[in-house]
C-alpha cells in the first residue's frame, strides 16, 4: 500500500523540485538567448579584453567620474 494519500497529486517536495528545474531552464533560455544575440557576445568579447589588458577602473572610481562629470548627482 501507499502511504501517500491519493487525493495528492504533488508532494512540497515535488514543489519545491518543480521550482527548481523552473528556475533552471529559465536561466537556460536566457543564456542561449544571449548567446545567439552577435551584438552581446561582441561587447562580452571586448568587456573580457578589457580586463585581461588592464583598461578596468574600480565601481567607486567609476562613481566619482560620473559625479564629477555632472552625469549622477550626490545623493543628499
């Protein structure tokens, strides 16, 4: 005999796995959908020699040359 009653067609682990491979194939499609799109890949290509050749700056650094550009404004 089953112990599982028969009125319960998904168990909360069955859930919680249904979740998972939801979440799974999501992250599945975008990524080939990234991977088909030339323009993205183009600019992960050059982002990738950026950095292998040094032209990276740090996030704060990036900040203060906004700031002082004029581009963002300090937050008050």
């Amino acid at each position: 005999m089953s112990s599982v009653k028969s009125n319960v067609l998904l168990t909360h682990e069955d859930r919680a796995l249904l979740l998972k491979v939801s979440s799974l194939l999501e992250e599945i499609t975008e990524t080939l959908e990234i991977l088909e799109d030339e323009e993205a890949m183009k600019s992960i290509r050059e982002a990738e020699e950026d950095m292998k050749a040094g032209r990276v700056r740090s996030y704060r650094k990036f900040l203060k040359e906004l700031k002082e550009s004029g581009e963002i404004l300090e937050a008050s």
